[in-house]
C-alpha cells in the first residue's frame, strides 16, 4: 500500500497494517428503512444500490467532493425532492434524515 507524501509515493513496508481491525458500524437503522435509503440515493446522488455503502453513521458529507464542503446544494435537493430541510432534521447523519423523511409521508 502506498501513502502520499510532498507529492511522492512512499512506500510502506509490509505488515504495516498487520494485527490492524476495521469494524464497520451497524447497519441495522438503514436497513430498517432500505426503501427509503435506497429512494433517496438515487434521487439525491444519483447513485444506483450497489453503487455506495452506507451505515448507521453515514452523513451527507461522505457522499460529496472533498473540495465542496458547503452541502447547501444538497439540502436544497432534499428540501425539493422531500419537503425537508436541516432545520427539520437537526443533523447530517442520513439515518435521521431517512426517519424526518418517514415521518413527513406518515402527515401527508
């Protein structure tokens, strides 16, 4: 594996990693609401399933360019497509924005 540095790639020794664990975080929110999870993808980052990985900790900013932070523009699609903004849901995290999403269908 390699790792930039000053604009060169370094090379890092073998068993760098060794002994090393990922634990991905639950999935067990999103997966309570897949219709909607895999509805919003698609209308919002038009991402297809199998396109993107998300857990119960995934926000919006995993999902846009790393040199845009403003995600004003995502929210104005959200607000668009949903009828909801930040301020009805409080957070960036996508599990929130799925149940605020749930609950505005439920009044309507």
């Amino acid at each position: 594996m390699a790792r930039r540095t000053d604009k060169r790639w370094k090379i890092l020794p073998p068993g760098t990693f060794a002994g090393k664990k990922i634990t991905f975080a639950s999935t067990e929110q999103v997966d309570a609401s897949s219709d909607i999870a895999s509805e919003f993808m698609s209308t919002i980052f038009n991402l297809d399933p199998g396109d993107y990985l998300i857990s119960d900790e995934s926000s919006i900013p995993d999902f846009t360019p790393f040199d845009e932070p403003d995600i004003a523009d995502v929210w104005s699609r959200i607000d668009s497509a949903y009828g909801i903004n930040q301020s009805d849901v409080g957070s960036e995290l996508l599990v929130r924005i799925f149940e605020s999403i749930v609950q505005r269908q439920k009044t309507q």
